[in-house]
C-alpha cells in the first residue's frame, strides 16, 4: 500500500506593497467584510475557498497534488512567487482534505 501524498507550498509577496498584498490575499483566501460599524458581517469567499487545504501558517498551505496546477495558474496571474514540495499526508490531513 503506498503512502499518500500531497503538496506543501508558500507563497512570499515580496516586493509587493502593503495595497497589493491585501489585494491578493482577499481574493486568495477571502475575507470577512463588515458594514453598518459592524453591525453586519458577510463573508466573502476566495480562490481557496473551493480547494480542500490545511492552512498551517500565515504563507503555507497544504493541498492534494490534483489541485496543484489551479494554485500555480492563480499565482502566476498575479506574479506571486510559490515554492512546492511533495509531502507524505497523516491521517489528520486526509481527513481535511478529502
């Protein structure tokens, strides 16, 4: 029986100003909006919504192999740097995952 893998990636917005990483991060991971003082919040769904990933820290996610080339094709568009590497899945992860 053979291990199951997936993918852990970064992104570094370097170089980016302070304007342009909010911008990519809103439509990256999404965001939670709020009006009315905050009265009212929505929440506004990103690109990641609609990919199963464990998001691990601020830049690093993992997601299963299959997704891989939708994440680099968004990177790509807006010029953001990612770094890939092929990692073993545990149990916890297939659970998020699948």
């Amino acid at each position: 029986m053979s291990l199951p893998s997936g993918i852990i990636f970064g992104i570094r917005l370097e170089g980016f100003s302070p304007v342009e990483r909010t911008r990519f991060n809103r439509k990256f991971l999404g965001y939670t909006d709020r009006s009315q003082n905050g009265k009212y919040s929505y929440s506004r769904s990103g690109f990641m919504s609609d990919i199963p990933h464990v998001h691990l820290s601020n830049s690093i996610f993992i997601i299963l192999e299959k997704d891989l080339d939708r994440v680099k094709g968004f990177c790509e568009t807006f010029g953001v740097d990612l770094f890939v590497r092929k990692v073993i899945l545990t149990a916890s992860d297939l659970e998020v995952l699948r």
